[in-house]
C-alpha cells in the first residue's frame, strides 16, 4: 500500500467516525432532535410540545411528590430524635412522651368544651349531653397533646445535627407578590407571608393567633402581608367586612378593625361593621359612606380573582416566600418553613463574596465617606371550625388531576389525623363517632 493511498484510507476512516460520533451526539441531544410522542401522517408531535400543554399539571405532581417525600422525612426525622434523646435518658420512647407531650400538653378547660359545643350545635350529632362533652373533650385534648409533640420534635431538631438534604423542585413555590396588599413587618424582612383569608372563616380566626407568635417569634425577620378572598358561596357577610377593612385602612386603622373583626367574628353583618368603626373612634359619617358606597367593592375582588388564578380553593392559605400552607396549622408547621428560609438567607450571605473597604485616612471625615459605608458602620373528623374551611365547589373548572392535588392531600392528610372535616363532608350522623 503506498503511502498516499494509506494516508486516504486514514482521513476516510476519521471522517466516518467523525460524522458517526456527530450523529450520536446530536440524537443524544433533545433540544436538536426532540423526542417524537406521536406521529399523525407525515407530522411528528413531540414529548415537548405535549409537556408544556400540561406544565401547571405535571408542576403539582411534582410538588404532590415531594411534599409526601418531606411528609415522610419529618416522620422519620421525628422519630429518631424521640429514640436518641430517649437512649440519652436512659428511657423508653413512651416514658419519654409521656414525660414530654402528654404532661406537659395543655388540659381543656370545661369552658372551652362548652364554647365548641355552642359554636357547632347545629352540625353535631344528636347524642346524651355527657357523652357529646366526653368525644368532645377527647378531640381537643388530642389536638393539644399533637400541638405538643410537634413543639418537643422541633425542639430536639434545634439542639440536635439535622441536616435535611431533601431538594424542593423550584415548581413547589407560586410566584405571589407581596407589594400588594395590607403588610406588617419590615418591608425589607427576609421571610414574606402572603395570607389569603376571610373575614368570616372561623379557620381564619384561629389562625390568627399562631401568625401573631409567628411575628412575635422571628421580631424584624417576617413580614406579614394580607389580602382578600371572601368565599361568599359560603360566607355571605363576608365580601363587605373585607370592604369595611380597606374602609378603615384610609383611615390608617387596618390591623386594629383587622382584629376586632377577628375577635367579634361571626358577628360581621353591616350594623355590626359600622358600630366597630365607632368603636376603634374612627369618623363614623366617613366610613359608613364609603361602606355603603361600595368604594372597595372591586379591590376587594381583585385580591380574590388573583387567589382564583392561584388555584385556591379556601381559607386561610399562606405563602411563605411562595411556599404554600394551607389551613390553619400549628405553630411547628410555620416554624418549619421560615426556619428553612432563614437558613437559605443565611447560607447566601455566607456564600457571597465579603467587599473589603479600606479603613479611611485619620484626617478623612466621616461624612466623605459613601453613604453605604456610614451606614454600615453605625403543626376524630369534627365539624368546619378546626382547619380550613373550602368551597362548595371551586371557582373555576379545575385542572387536569387538581382534585388529586396539593390541597386536596393536605386536607385528606388532616382529615385522616382528626383535624379537618371538608364542608362538603359535613354529614351530621358522621360526626364524633
């Protein structure tokens, strides 16, 4: 073989794997040649085009995955605390809760059996007066001892090494805006919480306290922004109190008719909003005409048409930096979320390059320095009062597989501990049995 001739087969041969090893590649590459799902005649429909029809659909499954996935870590988590803590004590895990939860969970007081009594007797079964007390005195004393043993485990996660290594999918958090809307807190706060509620939802109210601990807990660290979503299918009154809010907000006096509304609540008809403005001494010929005006009527139902596009379908719901919490959980549940975005705050400054700034000269003023400087320098199935309350019926036609989504599991998942019964389950006969 000559050499020119062997010279031809080599560049012949490194040009057929070239073009092979070209082909490979661009087969591997789904952006160049995306994966066919069908094909109609001489068309191809592809895998992209049919995922991104179904993205908000394919997005909840991803997000119905991980939360079972963290449902089932914290379980875990929860549980090798209880064991190593009880091997420290030299105990059994039961003496250790025993010890921990069920000592030290809150008694109920015949006077709060009594008020859930009164506030849900026409949806309790018709039953001799010391059994009700008894199966209703059982439920509260479960939900206070739940309460509790959350507030132990989270206590044991803060003394102990937990690392959670358990990745959200970026598709878990909603892009909600916290520039709209009532707020508390610094604006500048690392940690947001858009709340969605209803002035006349008593899952609403009862929220109210744990997001009051909530800002208490982290002082400068949360901002609380609030907005609108009557569910007037449901709450009748409803619509005008959150009118009667935003009337008292152009006098500056939101937050205090916010919680006297709460406080008062169900006790929310037109009368009744007029005499809490006169209460709070606001300018009672003011705010009855812009009440019976209907001046906010419409922001009103902005806030509630944006929850719609949100998918919500009841109240209260929160969106922790657009992480979502349905329901009026425990305390735990929200300690949970902010201590997970606290840590991501401060994993990023810690991350971030440190700016050196040189010292200034002896005789240099304070006042030539840039402003930056200077400032530098100096956590049994009862009646609609436990959780959340839902609509009847969502606003809107729901998505592809949304009855099997994120709300639904979370009250499925509540239903199932005893501390959440949908309205649409409110079935008299089912009740405390």
């Amino acid at each position: 073989m000559t050499n020119a001739r062997f010279m031809s087969w080599i560049g012949l041969l490194v040009l057929t794997v070239g073009i092979a090893t070209g082909t490979a590649v661009a087969q591997k590459d789904p952006a160049k040649n995306p994966a066919p799902a069908a094909r109609v005649g001489d068309e191809v429909i592809t895998l992209e085009e049919v995922e991104q029809a179904v993205k908000p659909q394919l997005a909840k499954l991803e997000e119905q995955r991980y939360e079972i996935l963290d449902q089932r870590l914290d379980q875990l988590i929860g549980e090798r605390l209880l064991a190593q803590e009880a091997k420290r004590r030299n105990v059994s895990v039961e003496d250790l809760l025993k010890t921990e939860v069920f000592a030290k969970a809150p008694d109920v007081p015949d006077s709060e059996v009594t008020a859930f009594i009164t506030q849900n007797k026409g949806r309790l079964p018709k039953m001799d007066d010391k059994e009700l007390r008894l199966k209703v005195w059982d439920h509260l004393r479960s939900q206070k001892v739940n309460e509790q043993r959350q507030t132990y485990v989270q206590g044991l996660r803060g003394q102990g090494k937990v690392t959670v290594l358990l990745q959200e999918p970026t598709s878990a958090r909603y892009d909600v805006s916290g520039d709209r809307g009532f707020s508390r807190g610094p604006k500048d706060a690392p940690v947001t919480i858009v709340e969605f509620s209803d002035f006349q939802c008593p899952f609403c109210k009862t929220a109210t306290t744990t997001i009051k601990q909530v800002l208490d807990k982290y002082p400068g660290k949360v901002r609380l922004v609030f907005r609108d979503y009557p569910l007037a299918s449901i709450h009748p009154q409803a619509p005008k109190a959150h009118e009667a809010a935003r009337c008292a907000a152009d006098q500056a006096k939101f937050w205090e008719y916010h919680d006297v509304l709460f406080e008062r609540s169900p006790k929310i008809s037109p009368q009744d909003l007029k005499q809490y403005a006169q209460d709070l001494k606001l300018d009672a010929a003011a705010f009855d005409q812009c009440l019976d005006s209907g001046k906010h009527a419409a922001g009103v139902d902005k806030d509630f048409q944006e929850g719609v596009g949100l998918g919500l379908t009841g109240t209260p719901s929160f969106f922790i930096n657009g992480k979502q919490i349905v329901g009026a959980q425990p305390l735990a549940a929200f300690q949970k979320v902010v201590d997970g975005e606290l840590a991501k705050v401060a994993a990023r400054e810690v991350d971030r390059p440190r700016q050196i700034i040189r010292r200034a000269p002896p005789l240099r003023a304070a006042a030539a320095l840039p402003k930056q400087v200077r400032d530098a320098e100096g956590d049994g199935e009862m009646p609609e009062v436990l959780v959340q309350h839902r609509l009847r019926r969502p606003p809107v036609p729901p998505p592809v597989l949304e009855g099997e989504g994120l709300a639904r599991r979370h009250h499925d998942r509540l239903r199932s501990s005893g501390r959440l019964s949908r309205p649409d389950d409110l079935d008299p006969s089912r009740m405390l049995g």
